[in-house]
C-alpha cells in the first residue's frame, strides 16, 4: 500500500448526524416504492406541491451534516443530502480544497449548487477571504441563499449566472434532478428537463477589479468548463497563485462538442500543471492530454505543493 501524506488521511468519510442520514435515506425508498409500483408521476406531483410550500416558506426541510457543516435543502435535493450525509461525495477533494484554502485570497464557486464548497471556504478559509459564488438555477439558488445566511458567511457574494466566455444571456439547461444543469443543450441521461434563459459571466469581466494574488476556483459546470476557462485567461494570467478543482465530465463535454483532450490542453496551455484527484491512489495523478476519466482535476501555477501528493 502507498504511503499517503497527512492531507489525504480520513477525508471526511464518517457519517455525520445518524438521524438525518436516516430520513433521507427513508425518503428515498418511499420514492422508489412509487416508482416500483407505478406511480412515479403522483410521487413527484406529491413532492413538488409539498417543494412549492417550503420554497414559499423559504424553509428547506432536509438537512445534512459534513465536514463540520450543516447544509439544507428542498425535496429535490434529498439524494445529494444523502450523499453528503454518508460522506462519500468526493472525499478527496473536500479534503484537498479545504487545505487549499490556507493560502487562499479569493474564492470563485463556479456551479454552487447548493452551496457546499462556498460553505466550507467562508467557514475554514481565513478572515480575509472573498468568495464569488456562481449558481444561475433558481431553485438551487434558494437553498444556496439559505446556507449562507444559516452558516453566517458574510464574506459570500452570490450571483445568479452561469460562468461562461462571455457576459451576457444564454439558454441554460436545468436538471428537474439539480446535478446536471448546464449551458450545455445536447446533454442527455440526466433525468427530466427545461431550459431557462440565464445571464451568464466570463471571470475576466466580474473580476476585472479584484486583485488577486492567490485565486482558487472551484469549476464544476457540467461540460461548459472550456468556455468558462476561455473566459477567465485574464484572471488566470493577472493572478499571482492559481489553483483549479475543474471537474472532467468526458460525456457532458461530449455533448458539448468538446473532448477530455480538448479541456487539458487548454489548461495545460494556459500555464496549469495538471493532476488527476484519486481517491484510489490516495492522492495526485499527473495528466496528459490522452487522459479521460470522470472525476476532478487539480490545476496549478505557482502553487507548491508538497511532492508526497503526488503519485507516479
């Protein structure tokens, strides 16, 4: 067995509160019973009336606990909660973003989501950090409002717009299951969906009057990862230290008609060393532009790292 640094020791895997866990895991069975036998449609006008009153109410009713946080959320959320309940969403990196956050100035949360990562960095990052979090689905929007003012983060700006290459509007894809939504049209086998024409963001233009020393940005925009990098080369360029959790999606860029390939190249060529995050290897996997699996990427410049990170 490898040795492994310190850093990706025990990445947050223990569940957190065992009640929580419970219920949404409960919840999830009653859905698949109604499926099983049938009645998916009245299971989902059931949730969504139920939703319609709690979104009214602004009181999202489930709720998880990781990492030290709590994070709420609506009906339709229920099996993300699960997941961040039972402690397997992405451990390895939860780990390495919140070690990442030490030296981090400003924070951009491109794909918020609910706001699990913008919560982690108002609340283990440093005093002075600012943190620009990016989420154009109303309905995420909600709950991410809602964690933000639950876990006291003052240092969060939201804005309700899609990252992207330029600053404008755009039809925006939106997921009835709130992973998937993208400014990606073609994609596909991601449940129930509807579109919605959103403002979108290039970084270079939001940030063009921040400074930036040491920028770390989380990029998980389901296949739009290469127009939002084209976006941002004035920031990456101007930033003094970059460090980049970019998910890789090979089939969502697919439908984009972008390629794993495509997506490394363009990081490698604006000047980011690049790493696959592994939780099998327990730590860094260093890419070429032949590399496709699912999973995030770590990408650098100037930011040292410590070398047992990485694995050969």
């Amino acid at each position: 067995m490898k040795n492994k640094s310190r850093a990706w020791e025990e990445p947050s895997a223990l569940p957190g509160n065992r009640t929580n866990m419970d219920s949404l895991a409960a919840l999830g069975r009653l859905a698949s019973a109604f499926r099983n036998a049938g009645m998916r449609s009245v299971f989902n006008g059931i949730r969504d009336s139920l939703d319609a009153v709690a979104l009214r109410l602004d009181l999202p009713p489930l709720e998880a606990e990781i990492d030290g946080i709590r994070l709420h959320g609506f009906l339709r959320h229920r099996s993300f909660l699960e997941n961040l309940a039972r402690g397997t969403y992405e451990p390895c990196t939860r780990k390495l973003f919140s070690g990442l956050l030490a030296e981090t100035e400003v924070m951009v949360d491109a794909g918020a989501h609910i706001g699990l990562f913008s919560v982690l960095a108002c609340r283990k990052g440093t005093s002075d950090l600012s943190v620009f979090s990016f989420e154009p689905d109303p309905y995420n929007g909600k709950a991410l409002q809602y964690n933000l003012r639950k876990n006291r983060c003052a240092n969060v700006r939201v804005l309700p717009m899609a990252v992207s290459d330029t600053t404008g509007t755009a039809r925006f894809l939106i997921s009835d299951g709130t992973l998937g939504s993208s400014l990606i049209l073609g994609r596909t086998n991601i449940g129930a969906t509807h579109t919605l024409l959103v403002p979108t963001a290039a970084l270079d233009f939001t940030l063009q009057e921040i400074p930036l020393k040491s920028l770390l940005i989380k990029l998980d925009v389901e296949g739009g990862e290469i127009m939002a990098l084209r976006g941002m080369s004035s920031v990456l360029w101007r930033a003094s230290k970059v460090a980049i959790i970019c998910e890789m999606n090979p089939a969502a860029l697919q439908a984009g008609g972008q390629t794993p390939a495509g997506l490394v190249h363009l990081l490698q060529k604006q000047g980011l060393e690049t790493f696959f995050i592994s939780d099998a290897e327990g730590g860094l996997v260093p890419v070429t532009e032949t590399f496709a699996a699912k999973g995030n990427l770590l990408c650098l410049k100037d930011w040292p790292i410590p070398k047992e990170w990485i694995r050969h």
